[in-house]
C-alpha cells in the first residue's frame, strides 16, 4: 500500500485577481515615507505588498509546517514575515485547511492586485486536506511554495520550491535566497 502523495503529481496554484480600484503604494519622491508606508514598483514576476509589515494567520492544523516555514522565510526577506493573528495596520494573510478533493492541487493563494501591488486583506492560501497525509517534506515544500507567492512573487522557479509541481524534490523544500532576491529586489 502506497502513501498518498507519494506518487502523485501534486500541483499548487496561483489566482491573482486584477481589480481597477489602484491604491496608491507609490509616494512623491519629495516626501518623507512614513515608516508604515513602502515605496516599491510591481513587476510581472512580483507584486507589492503595500506595508513591510505582513501577519500570516495560520488557522491550519498540526500537519502544515506554516510556522516554521513563515520563520524561515522572514530571514531571508526585507518584508517583516510575522507569524501571528493579523493586526489593523499591516499586511494579512490567512492560511486555512479545505478539502478540495483528490484534485491534484496540493494548494492554492489567492489575492486581488491594483495596479501598484497587493491589496490587503485578500491573500488566502488554502491547503487540500485531502492531500493532508503526504509526505512531510511534500507538506513543508506546498508551504514554502504558497508562502512565496504570499510573499508576492508570482512567478515559478524550477529549482526552488517555487517549482509548481511539490512533489519533485528539486532542491531544498525550504526558501531559497535566490526566490527571496527576486522579491527584496522591488521594496530596493
Ligand atoms: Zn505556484
């Protein structure tokens, strides 16, 4: 008998919703930011948060390495990556368990963008419970992968765990600098 996961093509997705209702994250080059505020630019690959300041609410179970791997990626970003209950103020996102079914989607992040980044309070990364007993290092490699696009980077990287299939152990299942680079890059 044959582990769950173990053999599947486990895939992780990504929906970026595009709304018209821009919120400015850009300020006159002439004004002091506020420490809250952030200057940066979106690109195609990276989107914005428009706080440096990001909670990560983590309202899955035991199976799901969301702490450890939140923690691993604040190391490594100049976003302050927070594990804990979203706060007014700063950046949030959920993290929550659902039951999609044996679907061959380990997980999916959601958030809606205006034309200068991320806009707050719609980042949800949902995990599959269906696919709840795979293997550690498939679970930790889905978390790390979702984490990364929370953090905003769109885009894949077949090296890293933001490879889109988790259940190809190419390389570490934990952030890789490499992604972290590509995101620091637009708060420059
Ligand atoms: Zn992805």
């Amino acid at each position: 008998m044959s582990r769950r996961g173990a053999s599947v093509t486990l895939l992780v997705a990504l929906t970026v919703l595009f709304t018209s209702a821009a919120k400015g994250c850009e300020k006159p080059r002439d004004t002091q930011p506020k420490k809250s505020s952030v200057v940066c630019h979106s690109t195609s690959s990276v989107k914005c948060w428009p706080t440096l300041t990001v909670y990560v609410d983590d309202r899955t179970g035991d199976a799901w390495p969301v702490r450890e791997q939140v923690q691993k990626w604040d190391r490594l970003l100049k976003l302050h990556f927070l594990y804990g209950p979203c706060h007014r103020g700063a950046g949030c996102v959920k993290v929550v368990e659902r039951k999609m079914g044996d679907t061959g989607v380990g997980a999916t992040t959601t958030y809606a963008c205006g034309s200068c980044g991320i806009i707050d309070d719609t980042v949800v990364v949902a995990v599959n419970t269906t696919y709840g007993d795979s293997p550690a290092e498939v679970r930790k490699r889905t978390i790390c992968h979702e984490l990364g696009h929370a953090a905003g980077k769109t885009a894949h990287n077949a090296a890293t765990c933001m490879e889109p299939d988790v259940s190809i152990p190419n390389g570490s299942p934990n952030p890789s600098s490499k992604d972290a680079a590509v995101i620091n890059a637009v708060y420059a």
